[in-house]
C-alpha cells in the first residue's frame, strides 16, 4: 500500500489533535522509511519485475528487519519511546506505537504471501495486490475516508490540499508510470518523497 498507509495518518491525527501530522505519517511509513536505507545497505533485498502486474513489480526476497511483525513491533516500540523521551510526554506514545504496527496489518492484507511474522517465517499476505482494480478501490476509499475523519479535526488548509494532490498522483504514477530502473534509485527515490513528504505535512498541518 502507498497512499493506504497515509490515511491511517490522517484519521488518526483526530484521536491526538497536538500530534503533529508528519510525525503520524512518519508513524505509518516508518516500516517503508527504514526499509530503502536496508535495500541500499544489502541488508534487505528486493528484485524489480518490469513487465509484472504495476502492484506486484517488487518482488520482496527478504526484509525480516523492517517488515516482519517482531520487527514492525521493536520499530514501534522505538518510535513510541523515541518520541515520549523527545516530546516529555508519554500520552500519544501507545497510539503511535499501533501506528507504526499498522503498516505491517495494512502490508498483510496487500501482499501476497511474503510477509514475516517472524523474521524467518512464517509468511502472510491476502493477495490484494492481485487485483489492480481493487486495491484501487480499496486504498482511494481508505484516503477519502482519512481525509474525512482529519477535516472532523481541524479544516485542511490549501498547503495540505496540495499535498494530497501530490501523494494521489505519486500513487497514480507508480501504477501506471513505469517501473524503477534498479534498486538503487528504488531506495533514493522512496528517501526522497519521504524528505520532502514530511516537511510539508508538518508546514501544513502547523497551527
């Protein structure tokens, strides 16, 4: 999932209105943000598919450090804990902490069977992926309904307009655009939208 992911954001920015959005983007991409920085070490390691099915291109070989349920449990428990020590406030650190784990919930209902529970096995995935046209249903209405629930908090200023006009089309430019070239710029490309992604949440979601 891509823009799947952001919605949890979203909708959750109304259960923590002083939680600032980038950090529950940050929250709900972190498994997607340690991942690349794995990819380009050699840590974890992916193969493109050019001419596959535009949601199946990445075949994940293995990435038990990001994106297994233990990992995706100590990366929360990280992140929740990182932020309480930064903030001085421990109140968010539970909701963040799921909202880290939502990633990997959200990844089992999208892949098909190569999700780790543990970092060896054994693996999960519903096959969303596997059908183009509902997983587009599926992730549009999820981001309308994100969407939503953030305008029940506060009102989205033009800023944050903007952005999620660019976050759809980045969407719809990984389906129907071409694939990565390599894995190389699969993991500086993923690092980049997150360097400019949460800078302009937290600008547009100020005040």
């Amino acid at each position: 999932m891509f823009i799947g992911h952001f919605a949890v954001g979203l909708a959750a920015k109304r259960l923590t209105p002083t939680v600032s959005l980038a950090v529950w983007f940050l929250a709900a991409q972190w498994l997607d943000t340690v991942w690349p920085v794995l990819i380009l070490a050699g840590v974890e390691h992916v193969r493109i598919a050019p001419q596959a099915n535009p949601f199946l291109r990445l075949v994940f070989i293995d990435y038990p450090i990001s994106h297994s349920l233990a990992g995706a449990v100590a990366w929360g428990l990280l992140f929740a804990g990182g932020w309480a020590l930064l903030m001085g406030r421990r109140g968010a650190a539970p909701l963040l902490f799921l909202g880290v784990v939502s990633h990997w919930v959200l990844d089992v209902v999208a892949h098909t069977p190569d999700v780790p529970v543990l970092p060896r096995g054994p693996y999960l995935g519903f096959g969303l992926w596997n059908s183009p046209a509902w997983t587009i249903a599926v992730e549009t209405t999820m981001f309308a309904a994100g969407i939503a629930v953030y305008a029940r908090t506060k009102r989205p200023r033009a800023s944050l307009w903007a952005l999620l006009a660019v976050l759809f089309a980045l969407y719809l430019g990984s389906i129907f655009g071409p694939p990565p070239p390599n894995v190389t710029a699969l993991g500086v490309t993923a690092l980049a939208g997150i360097a400019v992604i949460l800078p302009w949440a937290w600008w547009a979601d100020r005040g």
